[in-house]
C-alpha cells in the first residue's frame, strides 16, 4: 500500500470513529432523558461563551494547567535526565520518586489548600505535582537507555562536555520518548486540575461542570465536559504531532 494510501485510510478510519461516538451519543440521547441531544448541547456551548461564563471558567482552567504544566516540564526534565545520568544521584532518590509515582497526587491538594488557599496557585501546583513524576521517570528511562548504547563512547571520543552531550547526544536520541512524556504529562495536568476545581476552586471549567451537575443542569454539563474534552484532544494532538516531526522518518 503506498503512503498516500494509507493515510487516506487513517482519515477515513478517523472520521468512521468520530461519526461512531455521534451516532451513539445520538442513540443514547433519545433512549434517556440522562443524555442531552447533541444540538441542545452546542447551543448551550455557543450560548456560554456569548454569555461569558464559559469564557471565564475556560481562562481559568487554561491558565491553570500551562503554569502547572511548564513548570512540570522544567522540573521534570532535568530531575529525569540527573537520575539517568548520575548513578549517585540515581541511587539517592530512585526510591523517594518511585514512590512518590505511586501516589494519587490528589491527596496533597488539602495540603495545598491550607498553603495557598483556594485559586490559581493551589491549583497550578497540582496540576504540576501530578505532571512532573510521568516526565520524570520517563525521561529516567530513556536516558538510561541512551547511556547504554555506543553514542556515550562517541562522546567520549569527541570529548564533548556535559551541555554538549545534552544538546548533540541524548536530547536527540531521547526525543521521541520525551514527547510521549510531554504528552502524558499534558493528560495528566489537565485531569489534575479539572479534579482540584470540582474539589475547592473559585473559577474554571472542573467548577463550572460540578455545578451544573448539582442543579441537574446537563445541556451545561454536557457542554463543560464536551469543551474538556475537545482541550485535552487539542493538546495531545499539538504535541503528537510535534511527536512525528522528530521521528526518524519525519511522520
């Protein structure tokens, strides 16, 4: 099958699945008054942001998950890349990061809360402490695989120093994986903060669904999670795509 072939299959495998998720919404709309039809649902989305309150909770969750998102990427990629390339370092805190993996980072938000009190800042840091252990680790992993290939030696031939491994040796061996991690990392952000607002928060869209939930208001509520939805597809579809430019064969 040639390449213009087979793409022409995955959009159409792509829109076959879109077309499926409608059609079933549309199905279990008329089974149930539970399920708002898909039009009473986009009208009350257009209707949100003339009227500004979706705008507001937009902004709020957006803002919440960049900061907790950026600051996960700069904390986690050099954490990730000192524990792959340090054994030292790697043997110190190997254990307390794997643990703390493990851990639902929602259970610090209380903590958070009582820190920072309830808006932005509590929720940017969870959403970083949730985003920064999957890129973490994942760059751990990748590195360590890196450093036990033949490219160190050709390093060491080259006597290039440490930001020149960094920039010319493992940043682009490790991109591919890195990507992964960024995207995993986006996911995880995000579900971080739509969970911190349905818990304590004073403006964003986790907010806004919880509400419209309390007074049975689904076309509103249908219409929070269906713009949740479309952010988190949005995100993880900038980055896999930035994902397929740095593969080997360019996507």
């Amino acid at each position: 099958m040639s390449a213009a072939a087979r793409r022409a299959w995955v959009a159409a495998g792509r829109a076959g699945v879109v077309m499926l998720v409608l059609l079933t919404w549309a199905a279990a709309s008329r089974l149930t008054d539970l399920v708002p039809g898909l039009g009473p649902t986009l009208d009350t989305l257009v209707d949100g942001f003339r009227d500004g309150w979706l705008e507001a909770g937009l902004a709020a969750t957006t803002k919440a998950v960049a900061v907790g998102f950026g600051w996960a990427v700069l904390l986690g990629f050099p954490l990730g890349y000192l524990l792959g390339r340090s054994r030292v370092f790697g043997e110190l805190f190997d254990p307390l990061v794997a643990g703390l993996f493990a851990v639902p980072r929602i259970i610090f938000y209380p903590i958070l809360l009582s820190w920072f009190g309830v808006g932005m800042l509590a929720e940017s840091t969870m959403a970083a402490l949730s985003a920064l252990f999957p890129i973490a680790v994942m760059t751990t992993a990748a590195v360590r695989e890196v450093a036990r290939g033949p490219l160190p030696k050709l390093a060491a031939s080259l006597n290039l120093n440490e930001a020149q491994q960094l920039l010319k040796i493992y940043l682009p061996a490790i991109a591919p994986t890195l990507m992964v991690a960024l995207r995993i990392g986006f996911s995880v952000a995000l579900i971080a903060a739509i969970i911190a607002e349905f818990f304590a928060a004073r403006a964003g869209l986790g907010l806004l669904a919880a509400r419209a939930y309390a007074l049975l208001d689904l076309p509103r509520m249908f219409a929070v999670v269906l713009l949740i939805v479309t952010i988190g597809f949005a995100g993880n579809l900038a980055l896999w795509m930035a994902e397929r430019r740095l593969s080997p064969d360019g996507g």
